[in-house]
C-alpha cells in the first residue's frame, strides 16, 4: 500500500545498496537485552565444545597470538539500520579449529555469552572467514557496549547472530532457537532475504 | 493493517496516535509494532514503536511517537497522519522486555523521556488487573511538558497504594516543581528505595542508549543480579 505523502528524507544515499527495510545510519547504535556485562580480562576465556567435549580454551593472550583476520564490510542490524564500510579486526573461527587441530563439524552452533545470551548459526555459516571473534572496531579495542572485549562476527547475518561478550560456541547436530529466536526472530537471519521473524 | 483512529498531541515532541488493528489487544505489555511506509515511487522507510496501551479485549492500539530531528517515519506521523488514514503494522513483536499480570516480583521501572510508552503499557495493564506486587517508577524527563501520561500516572499512584511514582526533571523547571531536577543517578535510585521500601527483584529499563546503559550499570550496583535487568532502547 502506498501512503500518498511520504516521501522519505533520503540523504543518506547509499554508496551501495543496503538490504530490504533498511535505512543508513552514521553512527553505531547499541542494542542488547539486558546490561553491559563487566568483564575482566584476565580470567576472561573463550572455549569451543564439540560433542560434549571441549575441543579447546584460549586466554585473551593466547587469541592475541594466533594469526588476525581484518574484515571490512556493512553491518546490518534487524532494528532496521544499517553502517557501511566498518572495519573489524579478531580471529577467524578457522584459525580457532585448526589451532585446535579440529577439521570443520557440520551442523549448528549456538553461542553462548556473558550476561546469558545465546544465539545459533548454522555451522557453515563461521567457516572459510565468513565468521571471527572480533576485539578491533576501527583499529581501537571493541568498546564494552558494542560487546568487547571479544564478540562474535558474522556479518552477512543479522546483528543479533554477533552475539556481544562472546565466551563459548557450542556445536550440535540439530538447529536449536536462541535468545531472540526463542521469541519468534528468525532461525536464519539474512538481512538480503529480510528474514526478521519466524516466517519470513 | 492498521487504519489511525485519533491522534493527540501529547508534549511539543510527542503525539500519540490510536490505530484500529483487528487483534489490537492480543499482545504482552512490552511488545512492539513495526510501521512501514511507503512512498509513490516505491521507497520505504520501516521503525518499530513500543505499544502504549494495555493488552485487552479490542482492537485498538496506542503507540507513541516522538518527533526525531531529520526523522522521516516520526516526521510524517507529526506532519501528515490524520485519522482515517491506512498505515501498514506488523506485530505484536518481541517477547524480553514483557511484563505478565503473573509478575509477582517487586519491580522498578526507569523510564527516560518516550521511553515511557512501553513502561506505561505494563502499568495500565498492572493497574487494570490490580496486580499490587510493589512497583516503582523513576521517571526522567527534560521539562514538565516531557512528563508524558502525567495526569494517568497520578491517579494511579493515588488508587493504588503498591505504586510509587518519582519523577525527575533536568533541564528547566517552573517555580512551582517540587521533585528532583538532575538527570537519574545511584544516589536518587537508592533514596527513592528507602522512600518507598520497593525493594526490586525485577528491573524494566527505557529509553535513550546512553541512559538505559548508565542505568542499567546503576542498577547492578544496587544489587540487582544482570538477568533481573530487562531493557529496551529507543532511537535507531
């Protein structure tokens, strides 16, 4: 349906097309559920479980040590903004599994977080760089409420499946809802497909 | 779809707007729509909005929408909208930041500016099924005119002895204001806790980014555990 007199206010004029639904915005807006966790470095660490087993733990040095991945792209959140050209800089969940000596597992991941959070992604989706643990937004430390020190980064998904103060991936043979998918938001989340909600 | 009912202008930045939707009432405390717009030639502009009523048997909806400097959805609501007019609404969306007449915890609601809209659907609907586990609200506005829904909150507070009202004014006040007049701080939350013996086991959060954050970061520090603290942000 049409509304006669609207018009938009298209300032912004993308450099290039942004997803369905979505409008361009400058700044970087915050969204989360619930508090900024406080998070301490020092006995912060992340572990990745595969089959009940953890497969591998790693300290904030020890992912500092392993090779780094700069990922420069558009971010699309399903609150209706999207940022181009940000620059991320973390480790691949590639680096992670061969650090781990562990060849790729099909299936689902759900991630898991300081603060309760958890979403899922299928697995493909974190694989050949497509999916990192980001620390560098902009060549500074991840600020806290963008969800550093370590988010996830998926960035052809929906924001939500970043999951902020990321501490574990957990991966399962069977898709399984997360936080927001619990509460009727997409299992998938691709911002082209505009899948927000179930059934999209 | 939703056909606009009534619009009322409720501060210099807000009008609320009422709209018709066949299964308005069916929907938790909390939730929100999505509008969409659609230009002549095709563009379109989406924004979600907090329901303001209370959940119930009708199929009308209230939501409240604040004027945003270069808004192109809130600017055409203020500019354009009249009733009759037909606007595309999915919802209701969203299902964290939602409050149920099952909700028997003490709670505290901090509300900054708009950020009302979704709080006073949970205390319209707290009210009308005469919930009286202990609630307070913290209200933070820039001046007297901000102070959305003022005289509702009043006469709630007055026929329901479990609800404390407490609002805040930081920028310009009149001669005659008697509360508080700096921005919310641990020192206002902690003494409007004495004040009101509310001792919170849930938190509902609203409003602007930097607000919800810094009130959220207060309230760990009152005590509250992080998966007590429920928050939604307004703006984009």
């Amino acid at each position: 349906m049409i509304n006669d007199n609207f018009f938009g206010r298209r300032k912004n004029t993308p450099t290039r097309p942004v997803p369905p639904g979505q409008y361009l915005e400058d700044g970087f807006p915050v969204l989360s559920a619930g508090p900024t966790p406080r998070v301490d470095i020092n006995t912060w660490d992340f572990s990745i479980e595969i089959a009940g087993e953890t497969i591998g733990t790693w300290s904030w040095d020890s992912l500092n040590s392993l090779e780094q991945t700069d990922i420069h792209t558009d971010i699309h959140c399903v609150t209706k903004w999207s940022k181009q050209d940000t620059n991320w800089r973390g480790v691949a969940i590639d680096t992670l599994l061969a650090d781990a000596q562990i060849s790729p597992p099909d299936g689902y991941v759900m991630a898991y977080c300081d603060g309760g959070y958890t979403t899922n992604i299928p697995a493909k989706d974190l694989m050949d760089g497509k999916g990192i643990l980001a620390h560098t937004y902009e060549n500074k430390p991840l600020p806290a409420e963008h969800g550093g020190p370590v988010r996830l980064f998926i960035p052809h998904l929906y924001l939500w499946k970043s999951a902020k103060w990321i501490r574990r991936l957990r991966f399962m043979e069977k898709d399984e809802p997360g936080f927001w998918e619990g509460y009727g938001y997409h299992m998938y989340g691709d911002p082209w497909l505009e899948q927000r909600y179930n059934g999209d | 779809m939703a056909t606009v009912t009534k619009v009322r202008v409720a501060s210099d930045r807000v009008k609320l707007f009422t709209l018709e939707v066949p299964t308005g009432g069916n929907f938790k405390a909390g939730q929100h729509y999505d509008v969409r717009l659609t230009a002549p030639d095709g563009y379109q502009a989406q924004r979600s909005y907090s329901l303001a009523s209370s959940p119930g048997d009708t199929n009308l909806i209230e939501i409240a929408i604040e004027l945003i400097d270069d808004g192109e959805v809130s600017s055409y609501f203020h500019d354009s909208v009249e009733p009759g007019e037909m606007i595309e609404v999915r919802g209701p969306i969203g299902g964290h930041f939602t409050w149920e007449p099952s909700h028997t915890k003490s709670s505290i609601f901090v509300a900054g500016g708009s950020g009302i809209a979704p709080i006073i659907s949970m205390l319209r609907h707290r009210f009308t099924v005469k919930n009286n586990a202990p609630a307070l609200l913290l209200f933070s506005v820039r001046t007297e005119d901000d102070i959305l829904y003022r005289e509702e909150l009043e006469r709630m507070s007055d026929n329901d002895p479990s609800l404390h009202v407490v609002t805040t004014i930081t920028r310009g006040t009149s001669k005659d204001w008697i509360g508080n007049t700096r921005r919310i701080d641990q020192g206002m939350i902690d003494s409007a806790l004495v004040n009101t013996g509310v001792k919170p086991e849930s938190a509902y959060v609203c409003g602007g980014s930097g607000f919800v954050e810094s009130i959220a970061d207060i309230l760990l520090d009152t005590g509250l555990d992080f998966n007590q603290i429920h928050i939604e942000r307004f703006g984009p």
